[in-house]
C-alpha cells in the first residue's frame, strides 16, 4: 500500500464549506489534540481565515502565555482569553483554534455556541502525553506529575467539550488524514 497521501477532494470540501456556510468553525479539546496544527490545515482547506486563540492572545499582550499566567494569574488569563476570543467570533467568518481551558470557561462556551459551530478533537491520554511532553510551554502542566495532571484535566473536561456540535477521534494519523475526517464531519452535519 502506498503511504502518499491522497489530496483532499475538491467535492469533499464543496460540501463542507456549503454546510459550514458563514459561521466560525472553533477547534476544541486539550492540549496536544491538535486544534493549532489540524485547525489552520483545514482553514487553507476551506479558503476561510485561520487564527489561533493563544497566539492573538500573545500578540495583544506582548507576552507568553507562559508570562501571562506567572504575571496574573489563570484567572485573568481566562478574562482576557474571553475576551479575545469574543472578538474573533464577532470578526469571523474564520477557522479559530482555541486553547484547551476556553471552552471550558462558561463565558467563553457562551460566546462559542452562540457565534460558532464547535468541534472537538478527542485524544486518548497516551496520545496528548506523547504530543505534550516534548515542550514545556504549557503552564499547566508544570506541576510534579504532569501526565497525570493530564489526566485529570481529561477526566473534569471531557464531559464539557462532549457538548460540541462536532467530535473527531484524534489518534497518530498523519495530520491530512484529521484534515479529512473534519470535512467530512462537517459534509455529514443534518441541514437545518
Ligand atoms: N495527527 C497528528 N499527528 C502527529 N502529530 C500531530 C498531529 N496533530 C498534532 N500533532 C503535533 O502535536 C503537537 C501538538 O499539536 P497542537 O499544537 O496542534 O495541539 P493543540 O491542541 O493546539 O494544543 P494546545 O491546547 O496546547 O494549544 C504539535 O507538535 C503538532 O505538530
Ligand atoms: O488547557 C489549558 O487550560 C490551556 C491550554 C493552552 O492552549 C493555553 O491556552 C494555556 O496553556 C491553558
Ligand atoms: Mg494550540
């Protein structure tokens, strides 16, 4: 069996951009599930604009999120990340890629089911560890037994991003193949 990736086809992304129409598409689920990576792939997929939550954050502040939770702490954090993330939706239409604790900030949630049509990567625990242990960017995760910090954040937070309009199983498939799996997530949606 060949390993070339196949190019998305041009139907499957009629379809999904035709169920999408004009609303926002908002990458949900934890840290390392992929919403950055898969997020902008399907943005340039779609021909629709791509921003990443956390790096607008970034770039308003002049500050890492790292610096920014040292500095204020997560709660003003949250506050800031509500409000940046209002101001997306409000701006869009666009793909937006959230970080992992926005949608699970009831404001934030608000803002998402009422301006976007939400989907969730849901990643096994081993996965997101595999993804996440290799950089240490994500001040949550410093504590002294990060996977299982991990996991409880798995366990409070899984029920929450369940309330998505959309799942996709996150697993180690090349990226194209999330890409593609997306799309047809979004082709397949009920019309209203
Ligand atoms: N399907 C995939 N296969 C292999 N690697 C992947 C896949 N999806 C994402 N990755 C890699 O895993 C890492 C984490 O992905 P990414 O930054 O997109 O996660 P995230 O959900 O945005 O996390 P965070 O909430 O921390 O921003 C990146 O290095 C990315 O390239
Ligand atoms: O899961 C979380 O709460 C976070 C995930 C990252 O994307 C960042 O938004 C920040 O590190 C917090
Ligand atoms: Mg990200």
């Amino acid at each position: 069996m060949s390993d070339v990736m196949e190019p998305v086809s041009e139907a499957l992304i009629e379809r999904a951009k035709a169920a999408l129409g004009r609303r926002n598409l908002v990458f949900i689920g934890l840290m390392g599930a992929g919403k950055s990576a898969v997020g902008r792939m399907t943005a340039a997929a779609l021909g629709i604009p791509f921003i990443d939550s956390d790096h607008e954050i970034e770039r308003v502040s002049r500050m890492t999120i790292s610096e920014l939770f040292a500095a204020y702490g997560e709660e003003e954090f949250r506050a800031l990340e509500t409000r940046v993330i209002k101001r997306l939706l409000n701006t869009g239409p666009r793909v937006v890629s959230t970080g992992g604790g926005a949608y699970i900030n009831e404001r934030t949630r608000r803002h998402i089911k009422k301006q976007g049509l939400s989907i969730w990567l849901n990643a096994e625990l081993d996965v997101l560890w595999e993804r996440v242990n290799k950089r240490d960017t994500r001040p949550l995760l410093k504590t002294e037994n990060p996977k299982q910090t991990l996991e409880k954040l798995m366990h409070a937070r899984y029920p929450i991003y369940a309330e998505a309009d959309l799942t996709v199983i996150s697993r180690d498939v090349k990226k194209e193949v999330m890409v593609e799996e997306v799309l047809a997530a979004l082709a397949a949606m009920p019309k209203k």
